[in-house]
C-alpha cells in the first residue's frame, strides 16, 4: 500500500466521496480546498521549491518534473523525507487542482450515479501546472476512473523525456495506480536504479511486504500502485 496515495485518497477524496453521495458538491470543492491547505508542509512551500528549479516562464525551457513525481523512487511512499514528503504534496495538489466532481441532472441510467468526475477548466489551473502540462484527458473503463495528464514537449525527468501522468483510481472503492509513461527515445534503464524498494507492513495482516515502483520496459512506464 503506498502511504503517499493513501494520504492523497484519505486527506483529500474520502469526504468527498461521502459528501457527493449526498449531491453536496459545493461541500466537496470547500473540503478539497481545506484538506490541500491543511497538509503538513502546505502546498505553498511545496511549489516554492518546484518554482526554483523552473523560475523561468518560458515554455520552450525545460521543466524539471522530479520536483512533481521524485516521491516515487522513496518505494512508492515518499515519506522517508520532508523533501519526498514536500514532493509528494505537490503531486497531490496537481490532481487535487485538476480533478474535480459534480452533481448530475438526472442519475446516470446504467450506474444509478448522481454526480460525475470531470477536468477542472484550464482557467482554474495553477499557473506553475499550466506550464507544465499540455493537456488533461479523462477514461473511464470498467475498472478505473482515469486522469491522463500530457506533459509539454519542455518536460523532463532526472534528464529522460517525459510524456504523460496517469493517475488511476475506483470511486467509492479502493485500489488505483500513478504512472509515469516516458517518451520513445527515453532512456529509463539509465534513471531507474534511483527508484529504491522498502519494506512495508500490511495493514490487514501485518506481514511484511517489499513496496516498490514497477517498471515496463516495453511500455516505458514506470507504475506506483496503491490499495
């Protein structure tokens, strides 16, 4: 189980999975909103740190994306550190910025849902993830809600080309992953002995378990999941 995508579900979407349930979808935005501020470390400190290493405004520069997603390579958890943990916040703000959820007219005819997952319009994203992202696409598929961040061409992580996040979870369920899908001409194998293993707990047996970042040398993905 990851603890970083444990505290983005917990401290950020499990209210709101309780309060769309009630169709309180002004609610939900307010308890987002609260649970992003009241993180340790606050996402303000987080960005600060992101901003200095891509100070500059201009597009056609690279972007330094480990700041975004380097808590990966602490065994999926990003917590053995504050600078894993400020990282880790800011992913989590980035999808706590652009994922978003709204009250339906009418319930779904084939769900029975009353509200849908949609992408927060690029207005309202923060001006440091409008420069790194070129575009946010969303899948449903039987088994995943799914947010496809694409990066701009600009976007490079420890020096590889990086082209998409896919941040994949069940609604009103458990379970998703976070994946990094790398350019063609990336060169993984040279950036993945940074991704390190640790031993984790289960927290329903209490065994000990090896969490760790998959990589998929055929798909140039590297895949953190969590329960």
């Amino acid at each position: 189980m990851s603890i970083h995508s444990s505290l983005l579900v917990t401290s950020l979407f499990s209210a709101t999975f309780i309060l769309v349930g009630c169709a309180q979808t002004n609610a939900v935005t307010q308890s987002v909103s609260n649970a992003a501020t009241e993180t340790v470390g606050g996402f303000k400190t987080a960005f600060e740190d992101y901003a200095k290493s891509n100070k500059s405004k201009n597009r056609q520069e690279l972007a330094n994306a480990y700041h975004m997603f380097g808590w990966m390579e602490d065994g999926c958890i990003g917590d053995s550190s504050a600078d894993y943990q400020k990282i880790g916040l800011l992913n989590q703000q980035m999808v706590a910025n652009i994922k978003a959820v709204r009250d339906l007219p009418v319930a779904d005819s084939v769900t029975g849902d009353t509200y849908e997952f949609y992408v927060t319009p690029r207005s309202q994203w923060h001006p440091g993830f409008d420069r790194l992202l070129d575009s946010v696409n969303m899948d449903t598929n039987y088994e995943y809600t799914e947010y496809h961040f694409k990066f701009r061409d600009n976007v490079f992580y420890r020096g590889q080309p990086l082209a998409e996040y896919h941040y994949k979870f069940r609604p009103e369920s458990e379970g998703g992953k976070e994946v990094l899908k790398f350019a063609g001409d990336a060169d993984i194998n040279s950036i993945w002995p940074n991704f390190k293993g640790r031993q984790v707990e289960d927290w329903m047996d209490g065994s000990l378990y090896e969490s760790k970042a998959e990589y998929d040398r055929q798909n140039k993905t590297i895949t953190c999941y969590f329960d």
